[in-house]
C-alpha cells in the first residue's frame, strides 16, 4: 500500500480505534507523508518519482483564512503553517488568498473573486478548489454563488454553516454596551475602529488594502445572520437541485452543488461544484489529550466552555461540530480546537497532524479529478 493510502486508512481507522492505537497511527503516517514529501522535493531519489503528482489536482488549490486572518499573520506567521508547502512539494498548485480580516461574507467573497481571477491567468487554469478556515468557508461559498465559473469545489474546514453560538454572545454583548447612555456607542465604536485598524494591518502586511467592517461581520457569523445568507445562497442554486447544507444537523446534504452561469455567448450553462468539510472537536481541555504547550489552547478552552453554556454541543473553541457540517462530511472527530484544524499556533497542533490531512485530501480531490 502506497503511503497515500496508508494515511487514508489510518484516518478512516482513527475513530473506532483505542486512544494508543490511534497515536501509534498517526506517528507512522505523519513521519511516513512528511518524509515522502521531502524526498518529493528532492531531485534524483526514486521518492520523487512516487509523490511528485500525490497532490497535483487538475485545478490549483487556493487556500482561504477565516476572521482575523491574512496569508501571512502580520505579514510573519503563516496563517495556513506548513501547509503550502508540504502541498506543493508532493505536486500541487498552492495560493494563497489574503481577504479583508473583519468584513461581511460578500465583502470578502468580492476581494476572493479579484484573487481568484489573478489565479487563473497565472495558471492557466479555467477553474480553482477553493479550501477555507472558518469563515473563510462562508466566503468561499459566497463566491461559489457569485462566480461559479470559476469554483470546481468547496472546501470547508471548522467553518460556520449555521453561524456561531459564540459570535451570538459577543453580539448580546456588544448590544449591551450599546444601550449605555451617551458612552455605549462610544466605547462600541472604538472598539469597531480598533479591530478595523488590526484588519488593515493584516492586509497592508500583505501587499494589499482592503476595507474593514467588524461589525459586519460579527453579525453575518452569527445563528440568525448565517441563516439568513443560508437562504439567499440556496436561492443561487440551479432550479430543483439540493443544497450541500442539510436542514438538520443529523441530515447531510448533498456532495456536489450545481450553479448556472452565462458563458461568453449568452448561453446558460450548469457548473456542478463539490463540497467537502471536516472541523475538530477539541475545544475544552483534556489533560490526556491537550498540547498544553500551545498558549492558545487554554484561549480556545474558554471559548468552548462559553459555547457549551450557549447549548453548543460538541465544539471547537469557535465553531460546532453540527454548524460545521456540509457537503460530503468526511470527520468530526479529530480533538483539535480552531487554531489546530491550521496547524496553529506555529505547529503547536493536537491529535492529527493537520498538514498530512490536507494533503490527503488534495490527493482526494486529484482522484476526483477536480
């Protein structure tokens, strides 16, 4: 068995397998991938010849950040740590999207579809597989609605399909503060302004200027602002066909979306979409299971236990196990929070190595032949 398969059975086994088994699992797999991938890069070694094409998907790849975000973290720390890299030396086409950080999912899916044409011209490619974090899946689906041209595939990870109870709690916050006499809207809008500044920041770091609208985006995260762009981009879908969120938690939706659009003659033609999604579950601490070295995970430790008194469930630190799920639904059970499903903070992850399940999956949209 070739050691694509091999990582893609250990995931399939990971679930239903003892907590020392599913470790032993994962080191092989992880040592294994990454070493392939290395040898990959290598000129001359006959492990080149085996991993050069693993992730070289028909489309380029363009990875996508969620709230607070950018390519690179104030211009220094990758958002997507690792990731690209491990990508492109077992084959694939990587880039990497900078969106505004705090601003509403159309505002960000305007920026992505700037980016995205970019991409094109630059790979020759007619169409891209989109992967977004958190709120980058929201967006990714924004710009799916937009352009479907130029989306074969939607992937989504610890993203917000059915908003979050933790953006519910903020916003009842900011509310609150609001309703102050004269000093509520005050301290609201130098709150506003400074997260504004921290997502201008985070694009002119990248080479870009973008617009910056907290607020906006406090509230299209949020249960009733997620429902509500649940139904304007259902009302996109090409007349009859299903939508890849299903109405319940317990119910999937469909794999693959289908959109029209007019090509360059008029004529309306039908474009199916893939949708693929996976999250974490490993908000609150285990002192079985924890990376306690991460500074991180007593932050996410927290949020999860907020969300679990917002009636949650199962959670990430930010996201739910059931507002996560769409499309083709390939895990919930990985026991990383937000920032591990990105293999954050600078590789502090737990559980599965998150790089290794990216490229797997870049493997499984090449058999796609996406």
């Amino acid at each position: 068995m070739d050691q694509g398969k091999r990582c893609g059975a250990t995931e399939t086994a990971m679930p239903a397998a003892p907590a020392w088994t599913r470790a032993r699992m994962r080191a092989a797999c992880r040592a294994g991938v990454l070493l392939a991938a290395v040898a990959a890069a290598w000129p001359g070694t006959a492990a080149a010849d085996a991993n050069a094409n693993y992730a070289r998907t028909r489309y380029p790849i363009v990875l996508v950040h969620g709230l607070t975000g950018a390519a690179r973290m104030g211009g220094v720390l990758d958002y997507w740590y690792g990731i690209p890299q491990l990508l492109r030396a077992n084959g694939a086409r990587v880039y990497v999207a900078t969106v505004p950080a705090f601003n509403s999912d159309e505002e960000r899916a305007l920026a992505l579809q700037a980016y995205v044409r970019g991409v094109k011209l630059d790979s020759g490619a007619d169409k891209v597989n989109l992967i977004g974090h958190s709120q980058g899946g929201p967006t990714s689906r924004m710009l799916a609605a937009m352009s479907p041209q130029d989306v074969a595939s939607v992937t989504t990870i610890g993203s917000p399909h059915r908003g979050s109870e933790l953006a519910d709690l903020v916003l009842d916050v900011v509310n609150g503060i609001n309703r102050i006499p004269l000093a509520g809207p005050l301290l609201v809008g130098v709150i506003q302004g400074v997260a504004d500044a921290i997502g201008w920041f985070q694009g002119v770091s990248n080479g870009v200027k973008l617009d910056q609208n907290a607020l906006a985006a406090l509230k299209n995260l949020t249960t009733a602002g997620v429902a509500a762009q649940n139904a304007r981009l259902n009302a996109t879908l090409k007349p009859g066909t299903p939508s890849a969120l299903g109405p319940d938690c317990a119910t999937p939706g469909v794999p693959v979306e289908m959109r029209q659009a007019r090509d360059a003659a008029g004529n309306l033609v039908s474009h199916a979409q893939a949708a693929y999604s996976w999250t974490g579950r490993g908000g609150p601490v285990s002192l079985l299971r924890s990376n306690l070295l991460d500074p991180t995970t007593a932050l996410m430790a927290g949020a999860a236990g907020l969300m679990s008194l917002k009636g949650a469930g199962p959670n990430d630190g930010m996201v739910s196990v059931c507002s996560s799920k769409w499309g083709q639904v390939l895990a919930t059970g990985y026991y990383w929070n937000h920032l591990d499903e990105v293999n954050q903070l600078a590789g502090l992850y737990q559980d599965a190595d998150p790089r290794v399940v990216i490229l797997n999956h870049a493997n499984r949209l090449r058999n796609a032949r996406l």
